[in-house]
C-alpha cells in the first residue's frame, strides 16, 4: 500500500476489525471520524485545537507526553482528512522547489537527511489504534508494530525521495530507533519504495540517556567530517532540525501526534 | 485603542472612510471581509492557503516577497478574524507558563527580547490598506505609517511583557527599525502601554547590507556579553528567533503577511 488516500478507509476498515474483536473505544471513534474528514478549526469549546497545533508545529509547545483530550478528534480528522495530506504536499513541494535550484556538484557528497518515523514511514496505522497521541507512549506496543515492518511510506516524501535520487542526490536516513530494529527498518523502508540509501543510520547504545537532539546533531557532525554536504534535512521533530550540523536547509513535516526531545 | 476584538470594527470604519474618498479595490476588500471572518481552510481552488500559512509558520517557505496571489483574501479574513487572535493568545499562553516555571535570580539581568512589529505593535492598519502582503513592500509608504506613532498593541504581547515585568523579567526591544525611527517607535511603544524597557535597539546604519539574522544575533551577542541572560526570545519572523544567542526559549507569533531574511 504506496498511496495515501485509500488509508483512511484501509484504517477504518482495519479499526472495524479490531473492533469486533476487542475494543468498544475504537468503535467510538470510528463514530466519531466518520461525518468529519476534514481539518478545519476546533470544536471544542475554550481549546483552539487549530491554534495548538500550529504552536506545536513552530515549536512554541514543546516538551508535551500527549495531546490535549479534548483535540483527539481533532487531531484524527486531521491526520486521517485531506489537511494532513495537503501540509506534507506544500513542505515537499518547497523541499523539491529548492533541491532542483542548486547548482549542485556532483561529487557523490551531496546528502539528504530524512528522519524515518512520520517523515518517510507513518506510523499512523498504530496511533489510530492508540488515540492519535492521547494515550501516552508505550515502548513495548510501538516496537510491536515497528517489528512488523508494515508502516506505510509517507507518500509525498517517497516522491521526493525519488526526485532526489534523479538530482543525483544521496539520501541518508537518520531515525531515533534503536540499532536492534535495524532489519526490520530497513525491511520496512526497501517494501514501501525507498530502495536504496547511502547510509541508514539507527540509534546504537552509546547515546542511552542522551536527548534525540544531541544524538542527530552528533550523526550529522560524523557524515560532514565524512565530507557530505548536508544540503538539506527533513524531518517532524523540531529535535531533527534544530542543533548544530542542521544542513543548509531543513524542512519540518506535520505531526501533531507526539513530541520527542 | 488597547484591545484587539474591537480593530476589525475600527478597521472597516477606517477604510470605508478611506474608500469614500478615493479606493474603489478597498471597498471591494471590505465586502469580501464581511461575511467571514474565520480562518478555516482555503476556499482557492488548488492552493491550501492554510497549508501556505503552516509553511510559512515553520520555515518551510522561506525568502517570499509577496503573499500567493490566491491567498489575500484568505490572509485578510485569518488577521482580521478569530484565528489570528487565538493563534497569539496560543504562543503567549506557552510563554507565560514557562516564565512562570523559571525559578530566576533576581539579579536585574533577566532579559526577555520582543521584536516590534507583528511582535509587540500591529501594523494591521498599514497591512489591511495594502493588500494584506499581496502588494510588494513598499518602505516609503511603510516609513510613514511607521512615522505616525499610532499601531496598536498586540493585545496578548502586552498582558505577556506586563507579566514578565511583575516577575521582575527586564525587556529588551529588538527592531529591525531604522534608528532614525526611535523617536517615533518609542512613542508608540509608550503611547499603547509599553511603558519601560532596559533597551531598544534599532538598526543602525552599520548593519547597512545585513541580513535581519545577522544583525539580531549580533546585538543579542552584545547583551549577553553586558550580562544579561536571554531567558526568552519572541518575534513573528524566524530571523528573530535563529542565528545565534538566540536565547533560553524562543516564541514564533504568526505573522502571513511579510517575510523578512
């Protein structure tokens, strides 16, 4: 599954299941997103849920565990209705806009960076089942699902993953997941599209205790002294694009879902 | 004129009078105002202006001169409606909660830096008779309306730097102004409640040539080097808020309507 718009009904589909099954929550919520796809302003009273994402998205919120309970349903409709979708078109539309204006060297050293969790791969088929970011984060469930190597491509970014590659740009993936899910990142990535990188580079033992922050800003440094250019960084954590060796341009994709520091 | 729920008011009285006299286009405008005043989504077919104004409040479209086109009117009912409004209230509510969560010394040397315009002043007077960003900056026209010491406060900015104060939290004004506007900018900052501040910096004309980024980073440097702690840092362009000692925290309010490098 490459394509984004049948997910909403892929998920639907899927949370029914589920539902049967299990789980009377999921069946509530499925009620709930059903009459609304889109994005449009709060409904709920006294919280603009719109407002609060945009301050999550130009890092003004930070340091949060979990959505606020009264924009679940905003933020379902959002990520799960055509705003969502037509955010990531108009970063990707920039990202490609500015990588074809480079008069570029083509050495071999010209390098994207792409976090991996909702910048390449969604994860949404997970959080739809946990509350778009409501429930607070379960390591042992999300590495579950990260085991199944199953997470759709983000299917603007695999575009410009594509128009990259033809600019004769090398990519590099750089994700918080740990080194031990490695086969099943790579697994993941190489059956929704994204065939080849020069380097995917996974979160080893020795940054245990350091922020994501510290981590990336450290990975980046080690690709320059390697002698890549970082000619651009995408990712939908403000900890992605912030620190030192950020590139000469980065790009912040949506996610309202989850904040990591 | 303090509050800002009553300007979209002053705003259609002001520019019908201004239309009477000579504007057939700001009549037009007025009409297309009236019946909406929300933010919600874009009604132009093919562009998302609110994925436009994301793009923009993230850094993603960077180095515009002018606002889409398609997006005027969409821009005019986002400044002039409830979104705006709350997009700020959003921002000053995050920055009040970390100031308060701060537990300073209180040593007189714990700055909070505001840009001026979109920041602390509103130049929405001067924005809703031009085109609202659509029309290319026009600095004689600017300087004028800069002249006349009359933009209202942002009314959130004003409770934010009146609270900040009774933590005992010195202001720094921060303003790509020329200095040869202190007089006029410094009025206005008094004139709407701005009352004191530890220093206004304006642009002098060493900085001909720079950038914005350069030209804040280093006066923020020389603040630093005095002995101030930039605890937070808040402006509507990413200029103010990335370079170097950027400060503790840094707060984006919105800004659509012009881009400053």
């Amino acid at each position: 599954m490459k394509t984004f718009p049948v997910l909403p009904l892929f998920f639907l589909a899927t949370l029914v299941a589920t539902n049967q099954a299990s789980d009377g929550a999921v069946s509530h919520q499925i009620h709930l997103l059903r009459p609304k796809t889109g994005s449009h302003g709060s409904h709920v009273p006294g919280v603009s849920c719109l407002s609060w994402r945009l301050g999550v998205e130009t890092h003004n919120i930070i340091g949060w565990k979990t959505i606020p309970a009264a924009c679940e349903g905003y933020v379902g409709h959002y990520m799960l209705g055509h705003q969502y979708r037509k955010d990531s078109e108009a970063v990707i539309y920039e990202a490609h806009l500015y990588a074809k204006s480079l008069n570029l060297t083509n050495d071999g050293k010209n390098l994207w960076v792409f976090d991996v969790d909702e910048t390449t791969l969604s994860n949404l088929p997970y959080y739809a089942r946990h509350g778009f970011g409501v429930e607070v984060f379960n390591p042992i469930l999300f590495n579950e699902w990260v085991s199944k190597s199953t997470a759709p491509a983000l299917p603007e970014s695999l575009k410009l993953y594509k128009k990259l590659l033809a600019l004769g740009i090398k990519v590099a993936f750089l994700t918080g997941r740990p080194e031990s899910y490695r086969k099943a990142t790579e697994t993941n990535l190489k059956n929704v599209g994204y065939h080849t990188w020069e380097t995917a580079i996974l979160k080893d033992s020795s940054y245990a205790g350091k922020t994501s922050l510290f981590y990336k800003s450290s990975e980046r440094e080690k690709l320059e002294k390697k002698g890549y250019r970082i000619i651009g960084n995408m990712g939908d954590q403000w900890t992605d694009l912030l620190g030192t060796n950020a590139g000469n341009r980065t790009f912040k994709v949506p996610d309202p879902m989850y904040y990591i520091s």
